[in-house]
C-alpha cells in the first residue's frame, strides 16, 4: 500500500511540474486601463497574464494607484501604456514600484493632433491661475501626489485610441513589444496581431459607412468631455463638450452657456452621457435646451463585462450605432 501511494506522488509531480513552469514562463504584462489590456489579449492570447490598472469604467485621469499597483508592476515583464501623458500617475507608480520592465508608449507613431483651440485657452488660463497660487504651486503639490490634471497633457490630445487607424498602431507596438520580451512566442503574437488587424480594418470600414449613412447636417453632437477629437477627425462627426480633454475640472460657466446657446440654434443633433463622466452637467444641458439625452458613449474605459462595450470592437461599435439612433430618431 505504501509502495502505491508513493507512486502516486511521484507521479504528481512528474505530472504538475511542466505546468507550473509552463505558468511561470507567462509573460506578465501590466495594462494602463482597460482599452489596452483588451488589445493586448487579442495580441498575447493565452502567453500572456494581464493585469490592468484602471479597469472598466474607470476614469485614468483621476486614478489614485494602489499598493497592488505598484506590485504588478514591480513584477510586470511588460507595462504598457498610452502615452501623451494619458495617465499621470504613471512616473510615480513607475517610480515607487522600482519596476525594471519596459513602459512601452503605444501611440509611439501615432500622429497626436492637438486639443481644441476653445479648451486650449481656457486650460492655460487654468495654468496660469494654478502657479499664481503661491511658491509651492498647485500645480506642482498635485503632481507630487501623483494626481493628473487636464493641463499636464500640454496641447496634446491623448485620446489616440478613438480611431480604429491608431488602435492598428497600437497593435504592432503591443506585438513588437511582446517579441522583445518573449522571442519563442513571437511568430504567435504576429499571427494574433494580424488576424485582430484584419477585424479592426473591417470596424473602421463599418464606421465609416454608419457615418456616410448619417445626414451632413446631423453630424455635430455633444458629449461630456473632449475624447473623440481622433473619432472627429478620422470619421467626419463633430464632437463638442463642457469639459476639456480631462475630467478633472469642472468647466467654466461660460463654456456651457456657449455649448447651450449652440444647441438652441439648431447646431448640435444629439446629446450624449459617458461612462467615465458624472451624467449632471449634460442633464442640465439636455433640460436647459430640450435635446433629449441619446444614450451613453464610452471614451477612455470600456464597460464590465456584461455591458454593451466590454471589448474595443464592441466599444466602437456601440458608439456609432448610438450616435446613428440618436440623431435618426431609430
């Protein structure tokens, strides 16, 4: 009996030992927010273990890491990031976590457009009132701590991920990255890229058809905060907020009385809530000039995953197909 029982535990361990090592040699890659880990799975597949930062819903231009945060990325072979100073909590996680992996920039050869003029302003003037708050600065106290603030994205727009063109840039630099750090993996991370860049070619083709269905005059409409100005500009709607492209200042008054004036002349078709943003300024919008509110986009999270855009192909999808019904009544 006891001659059987040892043979059993032999054969434990001749059996589990390959997979736990199998296991360990996953590469463990750290995903800013919860767009990228989904572009990173369809490119890692089962090679890789994701953990995210911000994860569904989540809004990274507030986002307080947590002391899980800087473990995952203290053990990370990968961290991938947006860049263009999407997430400011980034060099302080970086920092405290002493992490020795790659951060690798994803919109590395994207061409960043700039924020809208209107916000540009208003932002510097922001600025300006920050460093006037004294020696200390409010500006610089809040990046201390780690906190993110609309102004510390410069004049670039962030938001690169908004055109499915960009998101295919985003995937070469995710299978690039993933090959240097795993090259017996690496015809696989190609395979996968290439066959997700096939499905995101066929979104954008998608996209751009939804939008040539929609009416000229229809095309201009308003959300919560300035996150689609890549959308804008690769797809032909017009996208204006109260809020700049952060979330973390409230607006000035008389950017939401330019916004409502707009409307009642007929120069906005929809209105729209997101996921990341506090809904009350566009309700007030909405009730302030009639335009009925039509439904929610999703901008710099994607949904959990029982909602209607829990993948980067479902986000986009979701998206226009909302825009569609809203400004056609359907």
């Amino acid at each position: 009996m006891l001659k059987h029982i040892k043979r059993a535990a032999l054969a434990s361990v001749i059996t589990f030992t390959p997979l736990t090592a199998f296991a360990q040699d996953k590469l463990d890659v750290v995903a800013s927010f919860s767009i990228i880990a989904d572009l990173a799975k369809n490119v890692g597949g089962d090679r890789v273990n994701i953990t995210t930062l911000v994860g569904p819903d989540g809004d990274a231009h507030v986002y307080e890491p947590k002391p899980a945060d800087a473990k995952a990325m203290a053990r990370a072979d990968v961290i991938l990031v947006n860049g263009l100073h999407f997430e400011g909590f980034l060099q302080r996680l970086v920092d405290t976590s002493g992490t020795k992996a790659p951060v690798v920039e994803l919109t590395q050869g994207v061409a960043p457009i700039e924020m809208k003029e209107e916000f540009a302003e208003g932002e510097e003037a922001e600025k300006g009132h920050d460093h006037a708050e004294g020696e200390a600065g409010h500006d610089h106290s809040h990046e201390e701590a780690g906190h993110a603030h609309g102004h510390d994205h410069g004049d670039t727009d962030p938001h690169a991920f908004q055109s499915i063109a960009n998101a295919r840039i985003y995937v070469k630099n995710i299978a690039d990255a993933f090959c240097g750090a795993d090259k017996d993996g690496c015809a696989t991370y190609q395979q996968n890229a290439a066959a997700y860049d096939a499905k995101l070619d066929a979104a954008e083709k998608d996209v751009k058809e939804t939008v040539a269905s929609i009416p000229e005059a229809k095309r201009t409409i308003i959300t919560s905060h300035d996150a689609f100005g890549y959308f804008e500009n690769a797809y032909g709607i017009t996208f204006r907020a109260p809020e700049g492209i952060s979330t973390d200042a409230d607006p000035s008054a008389a950017d939401v009385a330019k916004l409502i004036e707009e409307v009642r002349k007929d120069k906005a078709a929809a209105i729209f809530v997101e996921n990341i943003t506090n809904p009350r300024l566009i309700e007030q919008i909405a009730s302030e000039t009639g335009l009925k509110v039509g439904g929610e986009l999703y901008s710099d999270a994607l949904s959990g995953p029982d909602g209607p855009a829990s993948t980067y192909l479902d986000m986009m999808h979701h998206n226009i197909t909302t825009i569609k019904g809203a400004v056609s009544g359907s």
